[in-house]
C-alpha cells in the first residue's frame, strides 16, 4: 500500500509539473528529463533541454507569436516594414512620377519636333519646284519656298476665296459691282500710270468682267512685283477705247464699290456719280476701327475680315473681291447713312 500511495503521489507531481511547464517555463540542466502525461493518462518522457550557459541552465523563452502575412509581405526595398496605407502612397506616388515622367517625354518630343522644323531663313533653293522640296525636306519647306516664290498654297486660297465669293450665287450683274485697276508705269522714270487691266465682280463676289489692256504709252515700268503685269499680257490685250466704253456701260446706274477708287477712274478717264461710290479707304468706320486715316486693302481685310490678300503680286479680282466683301459686311449701316445724308442735303 505505501508503495501504491509513493507511485500515486508521483504520478500527481508530474502532472503538475508537466501543467506548471505549460504555464511558466522549468529551469532544466544538460540532463534533466522532464516528465509529461500523454492522452491516455501514461507518464512519458520528454527529450532533454540542451539550452544552458556553461552548465548553469537559463529560463526558456516564451513561444513567439507567429507573424502575420501582412506585416511579412509590407516591406520596401530597403527592408523597412511599413503599413498597407504606406504601399497604396507609394504607389500614387508612383503613378504620379509616372504622370510625371510621361509629360517631360512628350514636351521633350514637341521640343525636338520643333527644332527639326526648317526655318524660313534655311530655305534658299533657287529655281527648285516646291513639289520636289515638300519630297525631299516635308510641307512646312515647300510652304515658305511657295511663299518665297509668290505662290500661295491651295489651302490659303481656298481660305481666302471661302469668305471673298459666296457660293451657288448668281454670276450676272447686280445693283452694286466692285471695280479694281492695276497699273504700268509710263514716262521717263516710270512714275505715271496707265490702265493695264481692269476686273469687276458682282456684289457676290463673282468676276463679271476681266481684260488686259494694250498700252496706250510706251511702257517704262511693269511694276511686275506688285501688279503682276508681264509684257506678255498686255502687248495682245484688249484696245483701251473697247475696254473704256465697256466698262462705263457696266458702272452706268449701278453702285461703284472699290479702293481708292479715284485712281482706277483717272487711269479710265471716267467719272461716277459721287453718290453711288462707295470707297472701303474712305469709309469712316473703317478708319476708326483700324485707327488708320488712310488704311490699305490689305489692312482691313486683315483686321475685319481675318485674311491675308495682296501677300505678293497683286491681283484684280481679288482686290475688287475683297472691296465688295468689306462693302456687304457693312452693307446696311453704310446705305443707311448715305440716305441720311443725301436727306440731309435735300432739306
């Protein structure tokens, strides 16, 4: 019986042991055993602890908790933990970079588009067909050696042609017709001028009549870079007396719109009622807007019709054009107030 109550009592303290093990660590030497109950209520033996410091033991550490994934998988690259908010910054800041990045290339590109457009300076070829320099070089060459050359592009032209003459219109003779002259130099120094051609267009801007006329004089001075006369033109033009007569039975009756129109009737040795010209130079509101006593042709139709014309040599037609198109944008105000006038000077 006392050996039953000593094996009794042994038992009890292993299993306390084994229980205060769970609790708080046991203080083992380099051949301590520790004893422990498996499931079945039997005392087994544990392997020995071989964790000591020079034979004296030490208390065994805590078990670690196991990390968790996130705080595992939320490192940067230099190795320093940061948080899941820390990763979502980081990578709107590197999106941002990337933004960033993305507009420095592309202004970087547009800086060396830039530069690889010729400039005008650059473009001497002489005698070279424009065809062949948009081939070789690209557009924006070929469009300033067609500048240089006096040509216009076709876009330009069409652009201009757009807003002078309106489309599907009637081509015949309306109650307002534009008149424009260009003149040769004549005399010794070529300093006076005779007719060389004549061009009317309708109040649509469509041409109604255009002739060169065969001099008159001798001519001293073709003024080809601003009038566009050639001997060419006007040695098989039409007779003066033909073209005066014509054109006087055009202007009979009908609204005269120009440019300076008392030029284009002295090279004619014709004469308009003063109350039917109507001369875009000396229109009033024109001036005013343009803050020019006497502005050109190519002047107004820059500042209130937005195109360029006159940009080498000059053409008739679309000088008349452009006189008839400043006339109709202000048709109304301006016969509006020649009435006025005109009942004005009846009173």
């Amino acid at each position: 019986l006392l050996k039953q109550k000593a094996n009794s009592s042994s038992e009890s303290l292993s299993t306390c042991q084994t229980y205060t093990k769970k609790k708080h660590p046991l203080k083992v030497g380099n051949s301590q055993e520790v004893a422990a109950v498996n499931g079945n209520g039997n005392v087994v033996k544990s392997k020995p602890t071989n964790k000591t410091d020079n034979g004296s033991a030490k208390d065994t550490p805590p078990l670690a908790k196991p990390k968790s994934k996130r705080v595992a998988t939320d490192k940067n690259l230099n190795g320093i933990k940061s948080d899941r908010k820390g990763c979502k910054e980081k990578k709107k800041n590197g999106n941002i970079l990337k933004e960033k990045g993305d507009i420095k290339h592309k202004r970087r590109k547009a800086e060396e588009c830039a530069e690889q457009q010729p400039k005008e300076a650059e473009i001497w070829f002489d005698d070279v067909d424009p065809k062949d320099i948009e081939a070789a070089i690209g557009p924006e060459a070929a469009k300033i050696a067609r500048r240089n050359l006096g040509l216009e592009t076709g876009q330009s032209k069409q652009s201009v042609e757009q807003v002078l003459v309106k489309e599907k219109a009637s081509e015949g003779l309306t109650q307002a017709v534009a008149m424009d002259c260009e003149m040769v130099g004549v005399g010794p120094k070529g300093e006076d001028s005779i007719v060389a051609r004549v061009s009317i267009v309708n109040q649509f801007g469509k041409c109604i009549y255009d002739k060169y006329v065969k001099p008159t004089e001798e001519v001293t001075d073709y003024r080809t870079a601003v009038s566009g006369i050639r001997p060419e033109n006007i040695n098989t033009g039409e007779d003066f007396k033909t073209v005066q007569k014509e054109v006087a039975d055009i202007l009979n009756g009908r609204i005269l719109v120009g440019h300076a129109l008392r030029n284009d009737l002295k090279v004619l040795f014709l004469d308009h009622p003063k109350k039917k010209i109507r001369d875009t130079q000396r229109y009033k509101p024109f001036r005013q807007r343009v803050k020019n006593p006497r502005p050109s042709l190519k002047l107004l139709c820059e500042r209130l019709l937005n195109v360029q014309v006159q940009t080498s040599e000059h053409c008739s037609i679309q000088d008349a054009q452009a006189a008839m198109r400043l006339y109709t944008l202000e048709k109304k105000k301006w016969e509006a107030a020649m009435k006025n006038k005109s009942n004005k000077n009846c009173k």
